[in-house]
C-alpha cells in the first residue's frame, strides 16, 4: 500500500495540473471501487473548480468551489496518470493495463487524469468541507508526520506509559497519521532504536522526552523527506503521475534486506527480520537498542 511518501508525491505530481483548473468532463467507468461511488459521482464533479490539493496521513483532498472536498485514497494499488499536460507540452502513454482504468477526469487546464486501479481496493469520495474534521474517516487520526507538531516533546506526550512496542506505537494513525512499515523502519535504524523497546521508553520519569525521541523525530522527517524528494518506493504497484517509477528503494538501509550487513558505520551487525502484529519489522539487533 502507497505510503505517506508516495501520496505526497501523487499531489505534487497533480497540483500543476488540478489546483485552479474547473473539471470538464467525468468519466466514471464503474459503479464502485472499495466502496460505491457517491449518487452523481460525475454530474457533481463537472464544472467545479479546484481550489487547492492537499493530503491528510494518505489522502489526497480536492477542495471545489461549491465547499465541498473530493477525497482520494490509492488503497493498495490506485495510481493516477497524466495523459496529457497543460497545451500539449508532454504527453504520457495510456496505460497497458487499460481494463483498470476507472476514472477519467478531463481538466480545462488540458490534462486528462486517469485513475488506474487493479485490485480496486482505491475509493473516492465528496463530503462537504464544514462535515471534514467530524468525518469518522478522519476524526482520529494524529499529527502529521510532516508538520511542524513532530518533535521529541510531542512523542513523549504520545508515548508516556505506553508499554506497547515502539514499532506499533509509530504505526498507530491514532498518534500519528501516514507512518507506513517502509518507513517507520528505516527511522528506527537511523534512530538506533529497537522496533520491540516499549514505546513509553522515550519518557523520563520526569516527563520529558529522551534523547532517543529527539533522535527519532529527526530521523522521521529526515527519512520521510527524502522518500518524497526520491518519488517515493516502488517496490510492487506505486508510479508517479508521470508514470515513472520512484526510487527511494534503492537507499533502504534495513527495509526488506534481512541477512545483509548493517549499514551503520562500525557495526558489525546484520539485518535481522522479525514479525510484528503480522507485519516484518527489519532491523540491526547491535546497534537497534
């Protein structure tokens, strides 16, 4: 499933080509994804303006000139894709996976952007803007990873008196919203962090975030940023809007690399693989402490 990096690469890929532009035509080639699509799906998209795109966690968030907000979400294997750009100046190749091809959004700014999604686990949605933050889709979910709430004071505030294990803790959209498995590995590498310590760790007895959560909302940001500036991960199904794969793949230091040396300089250490609530936690058991 894309993760926050991916989705944030997917808006910067559709901004130029949504933000301002009035949908012209709609076409909705199925009744349904993941869920149905709203009543008069297409009727209610064409001739509104978008506003501006965003993402809350791993949604893509369309504001319209009527207050209302198209919400997207890739599921496990959606892409968008832009056939073709403002005048003409570029043109991307169909898909050859055209029977997924979903929905088609014709733009005045001259793009026709694709929806394409296999395994159709994708769903878009029209809320009013006022209903967003009441939504039970969005209500729970924690700070942005990216925003300026991230610190080590805003992880122990999380954290204290968790005994669930740091990895879970991270994974919680309850905490904190879009950390994907990808991710929230390759931070607890940087961090020197083991995916098992108990999350309420990073919490003095005095309240005050250790040196360790310091570290890890640093390593955070810092890993998350370059994913977004890398295009993200492709590593089954994820590609840009430009139909190009990402590649922060190739800088996993611990991701999917179990029995290789660690990276860390100086450390002896391998990558060791471990299951977590059903998901792989990678990590150096040398200097992971």
């Amino acid at each position: 499933m894309p993760e926050l990096p991916e989705v944030e690469t997917v808006r910067r890929g559709l901004e130029p080509v949504m933000a301002g532009a009035r949908f012209i035509r709609v076409e909705q080639r199925r009744a349904d994804l993941r869920f149905p699509f709203p009543e008069n799906f297409a009727a209610r998209l064409e001739g509104r303006r978008v506003e501006a795109l965003s993402r809350r966690a791993k949604y893509l968030f369309a504001d319209l000139d009527d207050a209302s907000v198209l919400v997207m979400h890739l599921g496990m294997s959606g892409s968008f894709r832009i056939d073709e750009a403002i005048q003409g100046a570029f043109h991307h190749p169909r898909s050859k996976r055209a029977a997924h091809d979903h929905v088609v959004f014709h733009l005045s700014s001259g793009a026709a952007i694709t929806y394409n999604d296999p395994r159709r686990f994708g769903f878009m949605r029209l809320l009013a803007r006022a209903d967003l933050a009441a939504d039970p889709m969005f209500a729970g979910l924690g700070i942005e990873p990216l925003g300026n709430e991230l610190d080590g004071a805003a992880l122990a505030r999380l954290f204290a008196g968790r005994t669930t294990p740091l990895k879970a803790a991270l994974l919680d959209q309850r905490l904190i919203a879009g950390l994907g498995n990808i991710y929230v590995c390759e931070a607890l590498h940087r961090a020197g962090l083991s995916p098992q310590r108990a999350a309420g760790a990073l919490v003095s007895k005095a309240g005050q975030p250790t040196a360790g959560a310091a570290r890890l909302a640093a390593a955070i940001r810092e890993v998350l940023e370059e994913a977004v500036a890398a295009g993200g991960s492709s590593i089954s199904d994820h590609r840009r809007t430009d139909g190009e794969l990402g590649y922060f793949q190739h800088a996993f230091r611990v991701y999917d690399r179990e029995a290789a040396p660690c990276p860390t300089p100086g450390c002896r250490g391998i990558v060791r693989r471990i299951v977590q609530s059903g998901r792989s936690s990678f990590y150096c058991a040398e200097c992971q402490t």
